[in-house]
C-alpha cells in the first residue's frame, strides 16, 4: 500500500439503493437550550461547529453499490450523506441557515437519481440516423482465443486480518486473491493485477457488528474469482494474473474514509505487488513456490471493476511516487468511478463505460479519459469506449444472477424497476444478454493487455478508434475513442479554449463550454448544456463529481450555424503541415440537442488546393444516441476519423488548414481534439515530474467569519507551472464551501488555499466538523493524494442531546503559515552548549527535551567509530555504543572515558542494529545480511537467537516499537514508502504509509512517551516529528544543531520520551 495514512478521518459519504423520503409536518424547533435545533420525523438538525449536522435515521442498513447518493432538505442538495458504524443513519454538514426550516428531509442519488422520465430532457430533432460508413472492420485475430499454455493455480488467503488497509480508519483487511499462471512457461512472465468493485461482502445469516470479517454462519461473497475468463485467457498466453480480494475495503469504504475507498484500493493493490515481489525472490513461504523466479513485476498491467476502476488508477499514481516503482505499463478501469478527476500520465489507459449501466449511471469514468489527455506531454495510447446494451455487474460472474447464488442483481433494475425501457430494459433488443457481455469483457480486457504489455499491435485498431470489432462478441457494438500518443499526433486545435488559430467562418458562432449549469460555485466558462435540458447522467463529459462538483468539466467547442457551409477554420502549425508521415484527420464530435447533424471536412494546402469529405460517410458520431429520456439518450463525443488517403489532390506535405462546415441550413455539434495521428501505443513514462498533495488541517471555528489555510504543496519545484482546480466540499452550501483555480507557479513547491470560515458563539454536538478539500484534473504534475481534510474544531462547549458537557477537541492553537511548516532550506544553525558555559566544540551533545541546547555534553571513542544507541542494562535510559569492527564497546551513562564492557558479534562488514527483540527491557544486537536478520537476545557474542527475513536487499531499515507492545520490530523504507511489521515473522507489511520526502534522513522513536515509536524525518538540521503511524503534517518540526551534525535518537533521561543527540566530530 502507498499514499498518505491518516488514521481518524472522518466517515465518508453514503450509499442508498433507493431513494428515500422522509417528511415532517410536525418538524419544529426544539427547546431553546437544546443541541437539537430542530427536531422532525426520523431527522434531526444539530448545532455543529460552524454550521450544523442534519441525521436522518434508516429502518435498515444500505445495500452496496458504487454510486453515493446525498442528503436533500426540501429539494435543495445539503451534501455528501455519511453512513453511521452500524448503517442505521445517514448525516450530512452544512453552514445553511435555511435547514432550520426544513419541512422535508429526502435521500436521493443526487443528479443520477433519474428515474426514467417520460418528460423534462428535451428529445428534439431525430432519434437516430443511420449513417453509412461501411462495414466495421472485424479483426482476424481474436483477442479471447486461448494460447498455448496450460493454466495453473497459485491461489493464496492470508487471513481476513491481514493487513492494514491505507486511509481507512485503522483497519485491517484480507490478502486473499486467485493467481493464474501459464505452467509451462519459463523465466519470469508479465503479471495483470485484477481488483473488483464495491458489492455485498457477506450473505445470509447474522452479520458481524463489526462489518468484517463476515458472521460465522453468514456466507463471504469472492467476487475476485468473477473474471476468470479473462484471467484464465492471459494466463494461457503467458501472463500471470493475480485477482485480488476487496471485501474488508468494500464493507469499511463509505463508513471510514473520506475518498470512498480509493486509496485504500490502491494501496491493496501495491500490497500484493509487495508480497508477490517476495514470492517471485522466495521469501514470501505463505505462498505457491511454483511463483518463485515467475514474476516480471518490471512489467505490470491493472484492471479494476467499478470502484476498483478508481483504485487502479489510484495505484498507479501510488506506484509512481514510489522511490523504486514497479514497471505499470497499462491501466484498463471498468465501469468505474472517479469521484476526485484523478488525471494519469504516463500509463496507456483504457476506459470501458457500459451504456446500459444503471449504478454509475452518468459513465463517470469517462473524465479519466478527458482529463488525462493533455495533463503532461506524455506518449502513450489513451482510448475510451462506449459498449452498447452493457450493464455494470455482468462482467462479473459473481454479481450475475443465475451463475451465483447470493447478491446478484441486473443493475439496470435501479434506473428502470419495470426492466420495460425499450432500450436496456432486461428484454430489449439492445441489451446484452449476461454470457455476450461477459464475452465482450474477456475479448476487451484481454486484448488491451495483448497489446500494450505483450506487443501485439495486430490488435491495435479495437482500440485507436478505427472501429474495428472482435469476431467473438457477435453484434455488439462498441464505439471506441482514441487520443494517440505524442509522438504519433500533430493537435492541430484541442477545441477546449480560445486560439488564434481557430475561428468561426460563413456566420457561425463557436463558443467554448464546460460542465453543465447550475453548478455549487460560480464557472468561469459558460456551461455546456442546461441542465433542465440535459441531466448529468445523461453527459458522461459533464457529469459532476462528489468531491469537485465545481471542476470545469469536459471543456470543449460548440459550433452553431444558421447558413448551410458556415463553420470553423483551423490553421496548421507553421512547424506541422507536412503530414504524410501520419495516417488520419481525427476529432471528436456529438450532435446538440437539435438532433441528427453532418458536417462537411475540408483540407487546404498551401497552394489552395482542397478537399473534402462527409461526417456521416465515415462516422456515427453525429447521429444521437438511443433513448428517449434522462439517463439515456446520453451526449457522447464519439470518434471521428477519416483517412488522409481520402483527400486526393491535397499536398501533405503542406497542409494549411481544417475547414469544418454544417450541412443543411441551420444545426449545431459539439467538437474536441483536432488532430493528424498515426495508431500506435507509444511508451510509457513522464519524465520528471513532481507529485501534488493536499495537506490536511485542523482549525478552531472562532467566533465570527474567517478563514482556515490549506497547503497544496509539490515534492520538488517544477519546471512548468502546475495547474489545478481546488474544491472545499464538505456537503454546505454556505461560506465553506470554496471553489477556484490553483497555480503553483514554475519554481515553487507550496501555495495556500483559503477556505471560509462561518464562526460563532454556540454550543455543538460533535467535536469537530470535517470539509473535504480536493484538487481536480491535475495538469503538470502527478498526485496520488488529492483529498485533504479540513477539520473544524469547536472551541465553545460540545454539549450531547441530553444536556451531557464532554470534552472539546484539542486546541490546534493559531494556524501560522502551513507553507512554512515543512520548510525547504535549514533552519539556522544552533550551538549545542547554552550560552555562559564552557564551550565543547566537539562530542556528543544529547537533549533532554526540544529546547536548543544539550543537556549532556562530553566526548567518548573516536571520530571514526560507528555509534549505536540502546538500553543495555534495563534502566530505561539510552547509552552510546562504539563500534570498531568486530569490536563494541559499550557505556553505561552519559560520560566519556572507558567503556563499561567490550565484546564482540557478527562480522566486521556487517550492518548492526539495535532493538529489545524480546521486550524485556534490554537493548540487543541484529546484523543484516541483504534481507536477512540475525538477532540476538542479550548483550554477548555467540549465534542469533532469531533470523528473519523481512523485505528486500536494497530497503534501509528501521528498527522500532510501533504497536506498543515492548518489542522492537523491523520497517522497511523505500523513498517516502514505509513498510512496518509488528512482528519479527516473514511477511507482508502490516502497515504501509508515506511520509516526507524519499531524499529525507529518516529517525525513529517514541517522541511523546506514549510507548509507540513513530517516525520523523530529518531536513539539514530541521527536524519533522510524527507522533502516530500516519502520514499528514508534522506534528512538531524543530530546528537542532547544524546541517553536517551526525544525529541520534534516545531517551537520555529515562522519562520515556525519545529526544535528539547529535555528534560533531569536526
């Protein structure tokens, strides 16, 4: 697992499966002294810090789904609705006076909550026209054929406890997953990591209070071994294909992390990278030995269903940030969601959205597509496809009804309970019946990974937008869009903002657009479609996300004419007319709502030369989509592309301009992406780039307006400025919530966001309040951690329903510059000795607490000896030991002179380290060989006591007590990563986080006395404290003796507190 663990944030929002209403009309103020202001049917509102926190009560717990619905006080959206620890409430924040005079509290799926209607989206102009561009090419080879190989198992289950899971309250999770592989098969083979969505965990019988692990006699739905096709296909053809289990992630998501799941769906993800690292070197024992020396994880595709679309997608960021990644070369996300507008660069990605899917019904996924494209100069293959009569769960045996037994369902059910819409109702034409979309799955996923992993570039048109089709899907239809990459495209105009290059011509209007209307903060741009007229899931490009609502969205052209020929015209680049190295003239395009269009596409060269061709001759795009209503009938930007060979008579090699023109006398198209390309898949890779992070924040709420700082901050200043757009949401409608653009400017590595406060002088009922912060579509740079969480502290009385005084938060204290407090340079050097007292230039100069001068001065050994730290006779403080080779001389205070004892371990080139490996009090030795630890018991030479292996040759290492338990353990640190075990057993990490920088010196100890040593990391001589197993701020960053200082950790004392020492040697 990687990214950021921020143990303790607040539950994230809920799901519902169907839409409930709950009405009052006795609802009503309570009494004046009362916490609870107002008081209805099944809801309350309650004073909270700021604002206030409306609860509606449930008669049963949710069902699992992917989309997250909201809380609506009588028709007006109050925000992200969270679920309670046992699913019987539902909650949602807010600074809106006006829900003290709600009549009516109602649980909707938001904007995707449309219910087939009759009536409301507009169905002007034809339904449908049938162009005619020919037969769609069928490929000769076929993408689901099986190869060669026999395929074996290597499945494994750890336990359902078995790791903590990252941003997810403190969990732990299963390492369970089904392992493919082809037997016969040598030498280390590419490895596709499968990971499913969000559905039910556990069925039937008494459920566990607790969520997870499923009740005794309750039955654990293995939705990992849903894809067996598809696995079982690679597998035959010399993949190793790893299907990994998310139930723990799945029944903890919306109650315990703030994204939903994603990171910690990441995170699970490289987990098992990390454990089949060990397996493929031979010291994972829990697993097959037949995967020894199998495993090529230099080269790594992902495929995550649903919410594991958005995991997937997470883990390759995640992976990226790594000091040591593994080589992802290809990331497919099906059905997914994307609630934070993740951008991915540098990762060949294909996105596969079902038009019939009736949980993610807005086809949210498809901002991975749009976001992505233009977010760094990458090369890599980007493609997107629309699969007609697809619905979510039947690519998935395990969700199919008919082919398991337990928590099945047509998911179409939830927009259409009749299953009677002509269009995907369960019997419609269109529809796909369960075994041809589970076929299509195996084909797509399969041949995506042929492609951009194994090299087969005979099946590159199913996905360069080309049309062509595999035989083994039968009549399905599959509209593919394709951004080739860098090195194989020319853009003449993205169509997304204003160019000089790019003007209307012949009276017609070309405007800019973005999102549809009304969304929470004020756009920029004007928006792309009413949304009385187009519903957001009806507009994959436009849909809002939970996190970023107010995120410009789908930015793209609207051409308008009135006059038959009237258009556009594109200039070429001075430095890119000369395309007869290229294969095609590609955009994007869609009809408005005026109906069926055609366009007429015209080259010029520099001679004037032209010539032209047809929309409708080559493409479907401008034909509208099937359905009648809201959520179908959706708008799609679908591909257009037409041959250069087409436009005979035209030079190529001086190709001016693009000229499109309307055909008929009046309509109107939207249009994306101009460009000349070649199919080709590219190279993965970005170069580099830094990584964007939010930072998390916690503030008082004062008394009165105010504002609360926010970090976005880079790992390392970038060449170009980073660009993104930032959004406060924690579900209000009132003065916290914040929208805006964000620049980093070229140089630097922090800015700050401002997000309003709304203080005041009342009581609450919580604590504290939360506003999720996130940075959306992320242009200039990576970033695996876009949520920060703004906490909100109330700083009067927090006072229960029942009058009941309990304690207040603690106080965060004034707020200070948040830039400042991870400082890039040194701070000013300090001298070891207080001021009046007899100089020692040189030595060891140890603190007793965090002020700026030693408590113990003194010199000991020699400059050249290596210094450990321990306690090695038991009475709880910390002495230096010297090491000379074989040799260590041990002391029993803090004083120079003779050591108290000398004694020899291990071998003179040995890597020595210090714990109580056995916690009785005593510090003892270990010597690392690679991967290999030798511990000792007692302070003596002689044979280990113990060998472990944990990790691998090339971690540094980390030794500390991070449970509490008295025994000191081993963590690995790789770059920022860091992979703690709590036990001295081989295995996986029981806790992974990031904290720091990967150029960071690293320090451990027990900062706070409360018997768990946590990190810190050391920047020249500042020094950046944790005191918990998390990532975040630091929870104290002091400054200490000078950057060239060698620096120590321990307990000088005796009081339990772990401090700083340093040795000056010159």
């Amino acid at each position: 697992m990687h990214g950021p663990s921020r143990a303790g944030r607040g539950c994230a929002a809920a799901l519902l499966a169907t839409a409930l209403v709950l009405t009052s009309a006795s609802a009503g103020q309570a009494a004046p002294d009362s916490p609870v202001v107002v008081d209805g049917e099944g809801w309350s509102v309650e004073q909270a810090p700021g604002g206030y926190v409306v609860t509606l009560e449930l008669d049963e717990p949710l069902p699992v789904r992917a989309a997250v619905p909201q809380l609506v006080a009588d028709g007006e959206p109050l925000g992200l609705a969270r679920e309670s620890l046992d699913g019987l409430s539902l909650s949602a924040v807010t600074t809106d006076d006006a829900v003290l005079d709600a009549e009516e509290i109602t649980l909707s799926w938001g904007e995707e909550d449309q219910a087939l209607r009759s009536s409301g989206s507009r169905t002007t102009g034809p339904q449908a026209v049938d162009p005619e561009p020919g037969d769609r090419e069928v490929l000769d080879v076929d993408p689901a054929q099986d190869g060669d190989y026999t395929v074996g198992r290597a499945d494994y289950d750890l336990g359902t406890q078995a790791v903590d899971l990252v941003e997810i309250g403190g969990i732990k999770g299963e390492m369970r997953a089904a392992v493919y592989y082809p037997v016969e098969a040598q030498g280390e083979r590419p490895v596709v990591v499968f990971q499913h969505g969000r559905h039910g965990s556990c069925s039937q019988g008494t459920p566990n209070p607790n969520r997870y692990p499923c009740g005794p006699d309750q039955v654990e739905i293995p939705s990992y071994l849903g894809y067996d096709a598809p696995a079982e296909t690679l597998a035959s053809l010399g993949y190793v294909v790893v299907s990994v289990s998310a139930n723990a992630i799945n029944s903890n998501d919306n109650q315990l992390a703030i994204d939903y799941g994603a990171t910690a769906r990441g995170g699970l993800v490289l987990s098992h990278l990390d454990l089949l690292a060990e397996a493929n070197a031979g010291t994972a024992p829990e697993l097959d030995p037949v995967l020894r020396g199998r495993l090529d994880l230099d080269r790594v595709g992902l495929m995550g269903h649903s919410r594991g679309g958005d995991g997937v997608v997470r883990a390759a960021l995640m992976n990226a940030e790594r000091t040591e990644p593994y080589g992802i070369e290809s990331v497919l996300p099906l059905a997914p969601v994307d609630f934070g507008r993740l951008s991915l660069p540098g990762v060949p990605t294909y996105t596969v959205l079902p038009y019939c899917d009736g949980d993610v019904v807005n086809l949210q996924g498809q901002h991975f597509f749009e976001d992505s494209r233009y977010a760094v100069d990458d090369d890599v293959l980007r493609a997107t496809a629309l699969v007609m009569g697809a619905n979510h769960n039947f690519f998935n045996t395990v969700w199919t009804p008919g082919l398991y037994p337990y928590s099945v369902s047509d998911d179409w059910a939830f927009q259409d309970r009749s299953q009677t819409n002509t269009v995907c109702g369960a019997s419609a034409e269109p529809r796909l019946p369960a075994a041809e979309q589970y076929a299509l799955g195996d084909a797509y996923i399969s041949g995506w990974f042929r492609l951009t992993m194994g090299g087969e570039e005979e099946l590159l048109p199913l996905f360069d937008g080309s049309g062509a089709l595999p035989a083994s899907i039968g009549d399905a239809e599959v509209f593919t869009v394709a951004q080739q990459p860098g090195s194989s495209r020319v853009d003449v105009a993205p169509l997304t903002a204003d160019s000089p290059r790019v003007r209307a011509a012949g009276g017609a209007r070309l405007t800019y657009c973005a999102s549809l209307s009304e969304r929470p903060y004020p756009q920029q741009v004007s928006p792309c479609a009413d949304i009385a007229d187009v519903t957001s899931s009806q507009a994959p490009h436009w849909t809002p996300m939970r996190f970023a609502p107010s995120a410009p969205a789908g930015q793209m052209a609207i051409l308008e004419w009135s006059t038959a020929g009237a258009g556009l015209r594109a200039d070429v680049p001075a430095g890119a007319r000369d395309v007869t190295d290229l294969s095609n003239l590609t955009f994007r395009a869609a009809p408005t709502l005026a109906g069926a269009q055609d366009l007429t596409v015209t080259l010029v060269d520099g001679a004037g030369r032209s010539a032209s061709a047809l929309v409708s001759e080559v493409s479907e795009a401008l034909s509208p989509l099937p359905g009648e209503a809201s959520p179908l009938r959706k708008v799609y930007l679908r591909a257009v592309e037409i041959p250069l060979s087409t436009f005979e008579g035209v030079e190529l090699t001086d190709v001016r301009q693009v000229r499109l023109a309307g055909v008929g006398d009046s309509g109107a198209a939207y249009l994306s992406d101009l460009t000349f390309s070649s199919p080709a898949v590219g190279s993965p890779g970005t170069g580099d780039i830094p990584s964007l992070t939010v930072a998390d924040a916690t503030v008082n709420e004062g008394t009165g307006p105010g504002t609360a700082a926010v970090a976005l901050r880079l790992s390392a200043p970038s060449a170009t400025a980073v660009r993104t757009y930032v959004e406060a949401n924690g579900g209000e409608t009132g003065a916290q919530r914040l929208a805006a653009p964000v620049v980093i400017p070229a140089g630097q590595t922090c800015v700050v966001f401002d997000v309003p406060l709304e203080g005041d002088r009342r009581t609450a009922t919580v604590p504290t309040t939360s506003v999720t912060v996130t940075a959306a579509a992320v242009v200039g740079a990576s970033s695996a951690d876009t949520f920060g969480q703004l906490s909100v502290r109330e700083d009067d009385a927090v006072v229960d329903r029942d009058g009941i005084v309990h304690d207040m938060a603690p106080d965060p204290g004034p707020q200070g510059d948040v830039c400042a407090t991870a400082p890039e340079e040194p701070g000013e050097p300090t001298e070891p000795t207080e001021p009046g007292t007899p100089a020692l230039t040189t030595g060891f100069f140890l603190n007793d607490g965090w002020g700026p001068w030693a408590t113990y001065a003194f010199r000991y050994g020699r400059a050249t000896d290596e210094v450990l730290v321990g306690d090695w006779d038991g009475d709880s403080n910390d002495t230096i030991t010297l090491r000379r080779g074989r040799e260590l001389h041990v002391s029993d205070a803090q004083r120079g002179g003779d050591a108290a004892r000398v004694f020899s371990y291990g071998r003179a080139g040995d890597v020595v380290l210090v714990g109580d490996w056995d916690g009785d009090g005593v510090d003892t030795l270990a010597v690392r060989r690679g991967n290999e630890y030798h511990l000792k018991n007692s302070v003596t030479g002689g044979a280990a006591d113990v060998v472990v292996r944990y990790g691998r040759a090339g971690d540094e290492v980390v030794v500390g007590d991070w449970d509490g338990d008295g025994k000191d353990t081993l963590a690995v640190r790789r770059g920022k990563e860091y992979h703690v075990r709590n036990s001295l057993t081989a295995g996986p990490a029981q806790q992974v986080l990031t904290y720091g920088r990967a150029t960071d010196v690293v320090l451990a100890g027990d900062w706070d006395a409360d018997g768990k040593d946590t990190f810190a990391v050391r920047r020249g001589n500042v020094y950046h404290v944790k005191n918990a197993i998390s990532g975040g701020d630091a929870d104290r960053v002091q400054s200490y003796g000078r950057a060239a200082d060698e620096v120590f950790v321990g307990d000088w004392n005796g009081d339990g507190r772990d401090t700083l020492g340093v040795r000056r040697t010159s």
